[in-house]
C-alpha cells in the first residue's frame, strides 16, 4: 500500500483524549485525513506546483473554479494502547 496515490495529508493522527470504559482507558483518536484535488475541466489532479499558481498545467485553466475534491479518512491505531488482559 502507498500513501501517494490517496492524496496529501491535511491533518495527522492524534490522540485526544482516552475514554474509560469499564476498568480501562480508551484512546480517542482523531484519524489521518488526505485529501486530493482534482481539475474538473480535464480531470487531472492537481498537485502543488498547480495549488500554488492557480492554474491547471495540463489544460491551462484554473482548476480552483469548480474544484472536486477526494478526501481520505484513515483511523491509525496507536500501538501498545490496546491490552487484551489475560496476563494475570
Ligand atoms: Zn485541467
């Protein structure tokens, strides 16, 4: 799996905050969120050279006028926050 072809990444996991639940702590997680732009006159997408400047390089027209936008959640688990007990 390749994190290139989901977009750039506008907001990084984190965790908030924990939720006890009965006896233990939950973590609350914001999740990863990429986004991809693309130009809707000829669908390409819009990388940053292209945000920057306005304009599509591959039809010449600004992309930003009726943009579309594709955006990916992913919810990253934090490792070693999770026990499963068992252990006594
Ligand atoms: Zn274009």
């Amino acid at each position: 799996m390749s994190d290139d072809n989901i977009g750039k990444k506008v907001q990084d996991a984190e965790q908030i905050g924990t939720e006890k639940v009965g006896d233990k702590e939950i973590p609350i997680l914001k999740p990863e969120v990429y986004v991809k732009i693309y130009c809707s006159n000829c669908n390409a997408e819009v990388d940053d050279e292209e945000k920057a400047t306005g304009n599509c390089n591959d039809c010449g027209k600004p992309w930003a006028e009726s943009k579309a936008k594709d955006v990916t959640i992913r919810v990253v688990k934090m490792p070693g926050t999770f026990g499963e007990g068992g252990e006594l």
